[in-house]
C-alpha cells in the first residue's frame, strides 16, 4: 500500500485537512535547521478516486489550510491532484509560507517532482 507524507517546511504551525476530514495540526519546521516537521497523524493514501474524508487519493483531492494562529474560518483550498496513471509508493506533501499572506506546496511522487502551487 502507498503511503502518504505531510511536511511544513515554514516557521509557523500549519492546520491541513484533506477531502473534508478533520484539520490536524502538523507543528512549525525545526528553525535552527530548517528541518520539516510532520504531523502526529498518519495521512492514508487510497489508490482509487474514492476516499473517505481525511484520506489522500487519486484524481482531485481537496485540501483546506491555515496557520494555527488563525481560526478555521480564514483557511484557504486547493485542490491536489495525484496522476492515475502513475505507480504510486510514496506521496510527499512539502508545504512552506510562500510570503506573509500566502502559502505554496511542492507535490513529490516517489521521491520526484510531480507539481507545484501557492494560494491564500
């Protein structure tokens, strides 16, 4: 079974939900290394284009944010696609603070670029 990676590479705690699933904290990068942190929880990933709330898949997968000094009522979406025509072992998530207003995250499948966005 794949597996999925969350990371934030930022200063600042950052809340994540996937597919409408509960937000989970994933805790501010270590900053005297710049090491990214990971959340508590591990993320499920499903290869098929159905999950469940919380669960990464393929296709389109919703996914809402906010830095935890903020409230849920300021989070931002994007929508994560992941490529169905791919072998999948491995998904990594690198999310980091684009600038003061806005977020950015860089998608890895198996270890390879695979795409990238910001938003707020």
């Amino acid at each position: 079974m794949a597996k999925a990676f969350l990371f934030n590479t930022s200063g600042i705690p950052i809340n994540i939900s996937i597919n409408n699933g509960p937000f989970i904290e994933i805790p501010a990068a270590n900053t005297s290394n710049w090491l990214p942190s990971a959340p508590n929880k591990s993320i499920t990933f499903v290869a098929n284009m159905t999950p469940s709330p919380g669960q990464i898949c393929l296709g389109g997968n919703v996914v809402s944010y906010y830095p935890a000094m903020e409230s849920p009522a300021e989070s931002s979406t994007f929508t994560l696609s992941i490529p169905t025509n791919t072998p999948i072992e491995s998904l990594q998530l690198y999310l980091f603070r684009a600038d003061q207003e806005s977020f950015a995250w860089v998608t890895n499948i198996n270890g390879a670029y695979c795409a990238e966005a910001s938003g707020r």
